[in-house]
C-alpha cells in the first residue's frame, strides 16, 4: 500500500537539511545562464570577443576579424536572400567570399549585436554549447536610403572556442 506524503512540516530536516537550505540551494542551481563559464583550465571564456568579431566586420566591411571563428571542417548554414545570396550550407571560403560581396555592394551605418540567449554554462571548453546572438544592422546601397535588418547568428562550442555556425536574416 502507497503512503502519501504530505509537505514537511515547518522547521523539519529533509534528508539532514533544512528545507530552506535546499530551497536556496535548488535556486543556485538552476541560476541564470551565464554568458561565459569557468573553463577547464579555471579561466573564463566568454562569448564577448566573437560577438565583437563579429560586429567588426559588418562595421569594417571586411570578412577577415570573422576567419577564426569559421570551422574549417564543417559547413555554415548562411540564409541572406534579401542580399542576393540562396540559403544554403557553405564551407569557410565560400562564406568569406558571399560576405567580401555583401560588403563590397552596402555600406554600413551601423551594427549593434547583443546576446540573445545561451545554452546554460556555455563554456566553449563543454560541446554542444549554443549562443544566440541578434544583430540590428543598418546600412545604405551606394547612395541609396538607409535599411534596416536583423541577422541571427549561432556560435556553437567546438574545441575550447566559439565556432560561428549559422548566419541568418530574419524575415
């Protein structure tokens, strides 16, 4: 027969411990995600410096700040149709290249990228870590009125580091 518990009394120990130490302790716990976390080596590895790659080159108009961050051995999913591009998997020098013709044909008035959301302790030193990031980017076509877009893009943890693995306009 199945006993039914009910809430420990006030002041009572569940397991040894108060049941308001374990309160706190469960809300620690589940605490809000971090942007970096402690790495293996004790040192913190925050998703800031891909973030300000990034933003460097939309604002320098050159693809070069964004080469560390694109993994040689896999694809990246790009998806900027409204810059004459198809969405689509490409390698690192296929994307450097669309990037080098985007920024030829635009000038940037602006870049403003801010994190999204991460997966919880999103140290790259742990796989299967997620950052998403949200840019705001204005810019003008030769002489034309400045436009006003937002891109998308995901850094996954690969190797002890941030590894830009998707870029996408939302539409």
């Amino acid at each position: 027969m199945m006993r039914v518990l009910g809430p420990a009394p006030a002041g009572r120990a569940l397991c040894g411990y108060p049941l308001s130490a374990l309160i706190v302790a469960l809300f620690l716990a589940a605490g809000i995600p971090r942007v970096c976390a402690a790495e293996a080596g004790g040192e913190d590895f925050p998703v800031n410096p891909s973030m300000t790659a990034i933003a460097s080159a939309f604002q320098s108009r050159k693809p070069d700040s964004l080469t560390s961050l694109l993994p040689p051995e896999s694809k990246i999913f790009v998806a900027l149709e409204s810059f004459e591009g198809s969405a689509g998997y490409y390698g690192r020098d296929q994307v450097y290249f669309i990037l080098q013709k985007v920024f030829s044909d635009l000038r940037t008035v602006r870049f403003d990228i801010q994190l999204q959301r991460s997966t919880s302790a999103s140290s790259p030193a742990r796989p299967g870590r997620i950052a998403h990031c949200v840019a705001t980017w204005t810019f003008s076509r030769r002489q034309g009125p400045d436009v006003q877009t937002r891109l998308h893009f995901l850094l996954a943890a690969r190797d002890g580091k941030w590894a830009l693995i998707q870029i996408r306009e939302a539409r």
